[in-house]
C-alpha cells in the first residue's frame, strides 16, 4: 500500500542495456532514485550520460534491463504494453522540445486530443480544452493553429495539452530547447509557479544550468551514473534570489558556438564543475520598476551592491540574445552573451589563448567577444 510518506517513484538497480555481444553497452548502470510527490526535479548531464533513457523509464516509454521500479507502491516489472499505456494515459503528462503540435488544427483540438483517446464526450473535451487553455495564458488563442502563435505559445499549448488529463506528473524533455532567452524564462517561471500552487510534481530532463536552477533537486548523470544529486534550498529570500542570472545592459560579449553534435569535453567537463557555492539573480515579476514585467533590468549599483555583500567571491551580470554566427562558409545558431570579465569566474571558465577584456573596456562598451569552442 501507498503512503503519502512513500516515494511517489521509487528505482533500484536500475540498468538499460542496449546491443549483445561486443556491441553490448548500458546506457543505465545501477541506478537508485526517489521521487516524492510534489517534487520539482532536474535531470542534467552531457550526451550520452544516460539522462534521456532515465526519462524514458520513468515516464513507461521504455523498459528497464534489471534492477525494481514501484510507481505509487507498485511494482511496475511485470506491466504489459495495455497496462503501461493506462499509466501513461491517466498519470503522466508529456512535454517536449518539439512541441509536436498537429500543424493545421486549432490549439483547443490539440489540447483535446488526449482527452479524445479517452473517449471523454465532445463537450467536456471543450470545456477542460479551454481551461487548460486558460490556466497557461491562452485565452483568445483557442483557434489559432501552430502557425499563427510563437514558439513560447506553442510550448504553451503543448503544456495545456498535458495538463489537461491532470495528470501526476509531468514529464518534461528539454521544454525550452527551441525556445529564445526570455521565453525560456516565461515557460520555467510557469512550471515552477505550476509546481507550486497545484503541487503537480515535475520531472524535467535540461542541458542548460539556467533552467535546472529552477528545481528543487537537480540529479546529475554521468556515463550512466548518478554523479551527484543536489538540493536546492530555497529560504525566505526567495522572493528576490531566484534562479536565472543577474539581467543588466553590458556591451563586451562572450560567444558560446557550439558546433556539430556539441560543445567539446573540455567544455562540457567545465559546466559540470558548477557547484551549489554558485547563485544566480533576475528581477521577480512584478518587481519595483520593472511595471509588472518579468526581466526587468538591474542597475550597475545594483551589482556593486551584490559585490559588497559577506563571503561574496566575484560577481557577473548577464544578458543574452540568441545570434547567427557566420564565418566564411559556415553558419550556426548561437547565444550572446553580455557580461564582464568576472563571467568566468563564476562559471569555473579557463581562458585558453587570447586575453580576456578588462573591466575599463566593458564600461565603455567596447567591441570585443571571446568565442568558446
């Protein structure tokens, strides 16, 4: 029997194997983890860390090689397909990067469409539709197709859409992967806020430390490991110290390109040596001077003040811009990043050749970037 004590998801000895013989290779390899309801839960780790297969088992896509997985005090070994598809139907909500709207149907017939699969009647698919419509900001937009909204309202739909079963839990797959800066933000400000105030409990596979900041708990796969699992604490100053980084006008900038399949190791390896000692800053919504507005910018005393604060090492106020970067024949979609040269402090960066800008050059606003490869 379940308690409301006991996990809500709980894996032991969990493994995926993938291939036999000398292709053999696993993809998990002893995995143990706890989810309580009510969580809000980060997965990171670089490709191939197994984060993605994670998911997969958790949310009933995939089955595991070995090891015990009990879903609300049940063991989940012995599901057939018909089974897990009902776990799936009445527990789990998904979100993915690529929205996966049905392009020439209105936003309230896609957010309908698990509710059809259910064979709920006609007119209580409207009227659920149009709530979830309504609780993630969407009133007036029920009939515009994909084409007809931003990526940011698009995600929005396809979160209306696994809400709209209520489900459990919501299974998010990288939910601002196609999404700018500030979209990004708009969308892990309303999954956080949705967490919450309806105490639905999120799991959310990311790359980006920004948006794992949001979470309660942030699990860290490495080679199919679990390297660390971190705890966010979250205190009474909350209401100011959240999680996306200072946002302030700066003209120096910083240029991540990531080419190919993806930043290199030596990149990848310095990201994950970001530790619970870092704490990122934005302006809350409805903050003094922003007019309600969520991103409003800080001031330079601002950060001078943050600087003047006990035990504070360095500090970096940011603002990114998604860019193209295009070099002779090559062309790649990128982030800016504006800051000063206290950035790779704070994010553990080595400068690997060239010199870094000065603090006089950034105050002026002088033309200069650092290209990471």
């Amino acid at each position: 029997m379940h308690s409301s004590n006991d996990p809500l998801i709980k894996m032991r000895a969990i493994t995926k194997q993938y291939g036999e013989g000398e292709a053999q290779f696993f993809a998990l390899k002893g995995v143990d983890v706890d989810i309580h309801e009510g969580e809000f839960v980060a997965i990171m780790g670089p490709s191939g860390s197994g984060k993605s297969t994670f998911a997969n088992l958790l949310g009933f896509l995939d089955r595991p090689t070995s090891g015990a997985y009990y879903f609300k005090g049940r063991d989940m070994a012995n599901l057939d397909n018909n089974e897990r598809a009902l776990i799936r139907r009445h527990y789990i909500g998904y979100i993915f990067q690529g929205f996966y709207l049905l392009a020439r149907t209105s936003s309230q017939e896609n957010v309908e469409l698990p509710l059809l699969y259910r064979g709920v009647a006609a007119k209580e698919r409207k009227d659920r539709a149009l709530a979830a419509l309504a609780l993630v900001g969407l009133q007036g937009k029920e009939r515009n197709t994909p084409a007809q909204l931003s990526g940011g309202q698009q995600q929005r739909v396809a979160i209306a859409r696994a809400l709209v079963t209520d489900p459990l839990i919501l299974l998010a797959d990288e939910p601002t992967g196609n999404l700018d800066s500030e979209r990004s933000q708009e969308v892990m400000e309303f999954l956080q806020n949705l967490n919450q105030t309806r105490k639905i409990t999120i799991v959310m596979v990311t790359h980006e430390p920004e948006m794992a900041a949001f979470a309660d708990r942030i699990i860290h796969f490495v080679d199919g490991n679990i390297q660390t699992l971190r705890e966010i604490r979250r205190n009474l100053m909350r209401a100011f110290l959240t999680t996306l980084g200072i946002v302030i006008g700066v003209s120096s900038v910083i240029t991540m390109v990531t080419l190919g399949n993806g930043a290199t190791q030596s990149i990848t390896t310095q990201v994950q040596s970001l530790g619970s000692n870092l704490i990122m800053i934005r302006p809350i919504r409805g903050m003094a001077g922003t007019g309600g507005r969520s991103g409003g910018n800080f001031k330079m005393s601002d950060v001078e003040a943050i600087k003047a604060l006990p035990n504070i090492n360095a500090v970096a106020p940011t603002i990114q811009r998604s860019a193209r970067a295009i070099y002779q024949q090559n062309n790649w979609s990128t982030t800016v990043v504006g800051t000063t040269p206290d950035y790779l402090t704070v994010g553990a960066w080595q400068l690997e050749s060239g010199r870094l800008f000065t603090d006089s050059e950034a105050r002026v606003g002088k033309a200069l970037c650092i290209i990471g490869q």
